[in-house]
C-alpha cells in the first residue's frame, strides 16, 4: 500500500490508524495523516463495509419541520457523522403522518443501516399507550424515547426537565409568587418535559400551580396566549417553552399596556439567534444542540463498532441560562396595574385597545 510505504510502517498500523486504534504512538499517527494527505488518498468505505459486514450508514429519523430545535439539533447530528466515516441517512416524519416513526424506521432498516437516530419524536398514539417498534440495530434517541426494542437504546439530550427547572427558579429567586407556564404541544415528548420541570419545581416550593396555557410552538399562539393571559389579570412571570411564542407573549403583553420586565418577566427556551435583539433581549435556556448530538452519536457508533461492549456511560447535559433584560423582580402589586400602567405613560393616558383581527397591531 502506497501510505504504509510512504509513512515507512506496515499495512496494519494504516489500518489501526484509519480505525482510530488505541495504541498507536503520536508520531506514527501524524506520518500515517501525512502520507494520505500527500497522496490524496480517500478511503473506500465500501470495500471495508463489505470486510466488516456493515454499510458504514446512520439512518436519522426526524420531524420535517423548520422549529429551530429539531432542526439545529439535525444540523448538528450531520456535522458529528461527516467526522465519524459513516454516512447518513435521513428520512422525515410529519406530524399525522399514518406511517410515522414505525413506516420511516422500516426504511432505514431496509436501506441497511447500521444504526437509527431517532430525532425530537412526538407522541403518535396518543395517551392510549404506545406501540412498540422492532428494530435490530443500535438506537439513540435524541430526546424522549418512543416505546420501542433494540439491542442497544441509547438517550441524548433528555434533560429539558432539568433546563425548565432552572428557568422556573430562575423566576421564583427573582422574588416571583409563582410562575405562569405557556407549555408547548403536548404530543411534543420535549413539550411534556419542560411542562414537568416547570410544575415539579412550583411544587418542591410549596408555589401555586396556575392553569398552563397551551400554544403551538409558534410566535402567534404565544401572542394569543398573552392575550388571555393579560385579560384575566396578568402574571408576575411567564416561562414559555420556546422563544418564539415567548416572542409573541411579549408583543401581546406589551400592546395590553404591560411592561416587560417591569409589570411581567418572561423566559425563553431555545436562544434563537433573535433572541438578543428583540426588545427586550429575551432571557432564555440555551439549548446544547452541538453536546447533544457530540456526544450521542459517539455513543452509537461505539455500540455499532463493540456490539458486546457495555455501553458507554451518559452524561448530564450542560444548563445554560441566559440572562438578558427581560425578567426582574416583581413591582409592587399593591398598586393596581392599569394604574401603574396608565403612570407609565408620559402622557398619563390610557394604553392603545388591542386589536380585534386577532393579530399584531399595526402600531409602531
């Protein structure tokens, strides 16, 4: 082999080198890299799939759709496998789709995968209970799993239970009474989560649990949410499930004469990249996509490679919070707030009506 000869090793230690073998000295790894660099030598990955038995492919199954998350969490699963020597698979999911998961798992098998990512699932069944899929190969679930059986099922990035726990306190040490929850769809495992977080934490402090409100991911069911939620009174704090219906919930607050943070602190989930330059700069959980995607994958490719191994330990996820202008400690509440509101305005008069379209005004 033209490396091994121009590295001055044997066709073994290439091997162990491309493998990414242990004991190999520094050295011989870098004059091995070097040689194929300056042969401009490429792999043929189908000539070691047919050695090994394996396809050298991932399959990913995931929700066709452009949310932030489920998007920038794929964009991540496809950097780590371009870095891994396989190749990836991707089929999509939509919500209703009579198929789903099962009809897209069956496809990858089918394509010869070595092993499925299963990416953001949603509930298909509904709370009537799950059915569970059959697959043969190593599965890593990026979020919280579906009823299924593998030889190996792997987790990623469950911890948004953790993440909502932290925005809720977050509130609640800023001197909140309680936190009001604007949760996500509730066939979104990822929604049911961060819903849980919220209440486990109003619970272990002895906090009144409001009503939650229910939106649809979107900015504009977080601006009808806001709606309702300033007609009957008003929270102190609001912890929305992603940053763009905390987006919307601004926009509804802020044309019903509400002051974000002053009169309502808000908090995001997601940190979109517009989330620092809306006003006021949302603060929100910033979700790991990179970690997660990192650190899952070298899980399931370790599972694939080592089928009789033990599984590689998980590890907990990083929590970053992100605070920005829009969550402070509470007014005082014994004024009433359209008083408040109405000494806010420089002209002392009231606030504009809200609109009747149902939409954002057209006031600047």
């Amino acid at each position: 082999m033209d490396v091994a000869r121009l590295a001055g090793v044997s066709q073994k230690t290439v091997s162990r080198v491309f493998n990414d073998e242990p004991y190999v000295s520094a050295d011989v790894r870098r004059r091995v890299l070097e040689a194929v660099e300056q042969l401009g030598y490429r792999r043929n990955n189908a000539a070691r799939a047919l050695a090994s038995g394996r396809s050298r492919s991932i399959g990913v199954v995931t929700l066709g759709t452009a949310l932030y998350g489920p998007a920038s969490l794929l964009m991540g699963v496809e950097r780590v496998v371009r870095d891994t020597g396989y190749a990836l698979r991707v089929v999509n999911t939509m919500e209703g789709d009579p198929s789903g998961v099962a009809g897209a798992v069956d496809s990858l098998l089918d394509q010869g995968v070595d092993g499925i990512v299963i990416s953001e699932p949603i509930d298909e069944t509904g709370p009537e209970g799950e059915t569970a899929l059959r697959v043969d190969v190593p599965v890593l679930v990026l979020g919280a799993p579906p009823g299924l059986t593998a030889p190996t099922v792997l987790t990623a990035g469950d911890g948004a239970d953790v993440m909502a726990r932290t925005a809720t306190e977050h509130l609640l040490n800023l001197g909140h009474p309680t936190v009001h929850h604007l949760a996500g769809p509730q066939r979104w495992y990822a929604a049911r989560d961060r819903l849980e977080g919220w209440r486990a934490t109003l619970t272990a402090h002895g906090r009144e649990l409001p009503p939650v409100v229910e939106g649809d991911w979107s900015a504009a069911s977080g601006y009808r949410a806001g709606l309702e939620l300033a007609a009957d009174g008003a929270p102190t704090a609001v912890f929305a499930a992603n940053d763009d219906m905390a987006i919307g919930l601004i926009r509804a607050l802020t044309e019903a004469g509400l002051r974000v943070p002053q009169d309502v602190s808000v908090v995001g989930f997601d940190d979109i990249p517009v989330a620092a330059y809306i006003t006021p700069p949302l603060t929100t959980v910033r979700q790991p996509f990179d970690t997660v995607a990192q650190e899952g994958l070298k899980r399931l490719v370790h599972a694939i490679e080592n089928p009789d191994a033990d599984p590689l330990p998980p590890s907990d996820p990083p929590v970053d919070l992100v605070v920005r202008a829009s969550t402070a400690p509470p007014a005082d509440r014994t004024t009433p707030a359209r008083a408040r509101r109405t000494a806010s305005r420089p002209d002392g008069g009231t606030p504009a009506p809200r609109p009747r379209n149902g939409g954002p005004s057209s006031r600047p």
